[in-house]
C-alpha cells in the first residue's frame, strides 16, 4: 500500500508522460447517503462559502480529477454520487458536476452497501476499463483539489493493480479520504456490506 502526506502546495503536473506510458483510466465513487443521525440534518446540504458542503466536495474531485467540466461536454465521466433519502435534493448538486446519481434504498445498511453499488455501477457503465477507483465521502467540504490530485498522482507513478493510496493529514499522520483503490480490489469492493469501509 503505498501512502501519500496531504500537500496543498503541490503544483500541477501531468499524470503521466504520454509518450511512456498510456494514461490510467480512473472512476470516481462518491458517497453521499448518510443518514446522518449525529448532527439531525443533512450535513452535505449545509451552507458552506456561499454554496453547499457538497458543492465544494464535488469540486474538489473534479478539480483534481481534470479540471472544469464544461456544462456542454457531450461524454460521460466516470463519476457517480450514490445517494440515500435525500437523493431529490442531492442529485442536482452532483449531476451538476458531472456525477450520475443513484439512489440507495437502505442507506440504513451502512456506508458498504454505497461503496459496492457504486463499483458495481461504474463496472458496469464505464465504456472502457477503469484501472482505479477513488472513492470519497460528501460531508468534508475540506477537501481540496490538490488532494485528490496528490493522490491521483501517487496512483500513477506508483501504479500496480493492486495499489491501495491513502492520504495522511496532520502532523500525526492520520489517514484519511479519498482512497484510491487498484483494480485488483474491485471485486473486493463490489462485496462490501454493512457500515464499512472500503
């Protein structure tokens, strides 16, 4: 498993040179159906810098991911939002990013039934095979997209199938999200029950 530090100062740089390598096809999963019980309502759709905590989620994978997606890009991303009870209000949010909404219909069975629904979605909707999957929760309005970059990065010059990238923040280190798994794992995640992680 290969860990990558958190760095917000890290420059952009191309994912890898074209001329030695063929680029690595990655899918984003992104799992926003908690029923969020602790906090009473629905963290992702709180106010945050003038939009919602999700807004600025979905933001930061897509800007790391690859940049701005104009609103007349006719292909389809790799990218799907695994919704639960909110999934009416959540879904213009994501869609509007790029992401396909699917709905989760026992978001009461944990956050692994959403990791193995939105594998198993982009297994089997992607028009070419992904060599990774990142996979993301939509309550972290922290997240930045020079880490999800720093993590695509890692990925790519790290690259084996069976590659597993965590970020790691503070100075104690902690690992944290997104994690970004090898297509070794897929059928793993795609088994996933329950309320854990991938």
């Amino acid at each position: 498993m290969t860990n990558v530090k958190a760095n917000c100062n890290t420059a952009f740089s191309p994912m890898r040179d074209p001329i030695d390598h063929h680029p690595l096809h990655i899918g984003i999963v992104l799992l926003v159906g908690g029923q969020s019980k602790r906090m009473g309502c629905n963290k992702q759709l709180l106010p945050w810098r003038g939009k919602t905590v999700l807004d600025a989620v979905c933001g930061a994978l897509q800007g790391g991911w690859g940049g701005q997606v104009a609103s007349t890009v006719s292909c389809k991303l790799p990218f799907v939002a695994v919704t639960g009870d909110d999934h009416e209000k959540l879904e213009p949010i994501v869609t509007s990013y790029g992401f396909e909404a699917i709905r989760n219909d026992h978001p009461e069975l944990g956050q692994g039934v959403s990791i193995a629904m939105g594998v198993r979605h982009l297994m089997n909707t992607s028009p070419i095979p992904l060599d990774g999957i990142l996979c993301s929760v939509g309550d972290q309005p922290l997240l930045t997209s020079a880490v999800v970059h720093e993590v695509i990065r890692a990925f790519n010059e790290n690259f084996h199938p069976k590659i597993i990238v965590v970020p790691h923040y503070g100075a104690n280190y902690h690992s944290g999200n997104p994690v970004l798994f090898g297509s070794h794992w897929f059928d793993h995640l795609q088994q996933i029950q329950g309320d854990q992680g991938g």
